[in-house]
C-alpha cells in the first residue's frame, strides 16, 4: 500500500473509529456537493459498517447529510437477490437507506444474482459510466467505504484470484473459490480513482491481516488484497479499533 496516500487513525473502542468514519463521511459529502453538486459513494457490505450506517441513519434525521444530493452504489455484493439476509443492499437498506431522505432512483444496488453474471456487471459499470463523473480518463467516486476480511480480502478481490490483476474492467463478477460462490465487485482500477477511499475495520479477527497491511513491507495484492488499495490521486484513510490495530505497533490518538 503506497505510503504517500494513506492515514491511519486508530481509536480505542468500536464505537470510537465507527465516530471517525461518520465524521469523515459527513466531511466528504458537504465537500462534493459543495464542489459539484451531488456526491458519488459506494458502500460496503459484511458487518463491520452496520454501526455506521445505524449512525448516519440517525443524524439523517437531524439533516447533517445532504442526502437528496448523494447516489449510492455498492463496492461488492454476493450472488443472492436484494431481499436475502445475506445481501449487502439488504443490510444497508434496513440500517440506513429506509431511514434517509435519498431519492430512490439515486439507490444503485448491484445485480449480483443475475442470470448472466458477466452481462450484468458490464451493465452496472455502464451505469457507472453514465452516472458518476468522468475525471483522469474515467467515473470517479467522492468516497469508496471498504472493509477487510481476516484473509485481507477487500470488497470482493479475494487473495489469489483471477480480480486481482483485473485491469480491463471496472466492475466484475467472478466465481471465487474459497467461498464456493459467485461474487461481484469493484476491482483496483475504479477504486484506486476515487478521490477518497476510507477502509474501516474493527475486532481482533482483524489484528493479524492488519499488521500485516501496515508493515514495512506489506505483502502485495495477490496475497493481501488490501494492500492493492492505493489511491492513484486520492486519499486514503485507514480507521481502526485499537483490537484491530493489535500488532500494529499504533496505539489511539
Ligand atoms: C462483503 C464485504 C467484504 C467485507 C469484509 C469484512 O461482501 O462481505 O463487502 O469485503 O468488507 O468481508 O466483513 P466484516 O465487516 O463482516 O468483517
């Protein structure tokens, strides 16, 4: 991971870095709709942003987001339809977008259970393409929200896989095999656009991929997907719970 586009902010608790993402959320989307008029995001699944989102939900009431002005689109989904417990959307339309005053047409959920996964995928990257502003040559996002698994997965781009050295497409889909499923996701090219990409993780689960993320040397992307997260202009904001940040050597600010 470059060095030159990354902070780390370590807090002590869950709730404390989960305080962090919103104030930076918040921070990103008066800062792009001032600039241009709407923000362009795309969320995370898994359960670490659950508390997030619960969060935003909840100042939404209070009109610290301007969320009439946002289009939300997702980092990744799973090969299920958007009313499945293990759904990314799902889980982000029950703690968050049911709770906030954004245009549903403004709502982008990923067809991961299409038919014709491969057809799919280059449609929801068309829809990118039409939706989110073109800056350097392609669509940039105001913010990408990741989260990482214990294996250092990200989004979708699991270790050892055929996403990794994905640099023709902005979207893809794939059978992964350690899963057993199907998967779709960003890949490296459309996340490393974006003008900021905030990877938050929390728990002790987390400690060992962590360390080895920001190490000296980190391993590189096939090993450790997380660490082929390198804003190419952008910035790059790793928020931590202290059990995350265990065998860091970073202790809370
Ligand atoms: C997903 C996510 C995935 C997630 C990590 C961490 O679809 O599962 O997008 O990339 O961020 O797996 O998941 P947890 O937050 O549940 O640990």
């Amino acid at each position: 991971m470059a060095e030159r586009s990354r902070e780390v902010i370590v807090e002590s608790t869950a709730e404390g870095a989960t305080g962090q993402a919103s104030r930076l959320l918040k921070e990103i989307v008066a800062e792009a709709v001032e600039r241009r008029g709407f923000c362009y995001f795309a969320l995370s699944g898994g359960s670490t942003p659950r508390g997030l989102y619960l969060r935003l939900a909840a100042d939404g009431v209070s009109g610290e987001v301007a969320w009439q002005n946002v289009h939300v689109f997702f980092g990744d989904e799973r090969d299920v339809p958007q009313d499945h417990i293990e759904s990314n959307f799902l889980m982000a339309q029950r703690t968050l977008l049911d709770h906030v005053p954004i245009q549903v047409s403004h709502i982008h959920p990923m067809p991961a259970d299409a038919e014709d996964l491969a057809g799919a995928a280059a449609s929801y990257e068309q829809l990118i393409r039409e939706v989110v502003p073109i800056e350097n040559g392609g669509p940039r996002f105001d913010l990408i929200l990741l989260g990482m698994g214990m294996d250092g997965h990200t989004a979708s781009l699991f270790p050892q896989t055929e996403a990794i050295g994905v640099t023709d497409r902005l979207v893809m889909s794939y059978f992964v095999p350690v899963l057993g499923r199907s998967r779709m996701t960003f890949t490296y090219p459309l996340i490393n656009a974006a003008r900021n990409v905030i990877l938050f993780v929390t728990g002790a689960d987390k400690a060992v991929a962590t360390a080895r993320l920001l190490g000296a040397e980190p391993p590189d992307a096939g090993e450790l997907p997380a660490a082929g997260i390198a804003p190419t202009s952008g910035r790059l904001t790793v928020i931590l719970d202290a059990p995350a940040a265990r065998d860091t050597g970073l202790h809370p600010s």
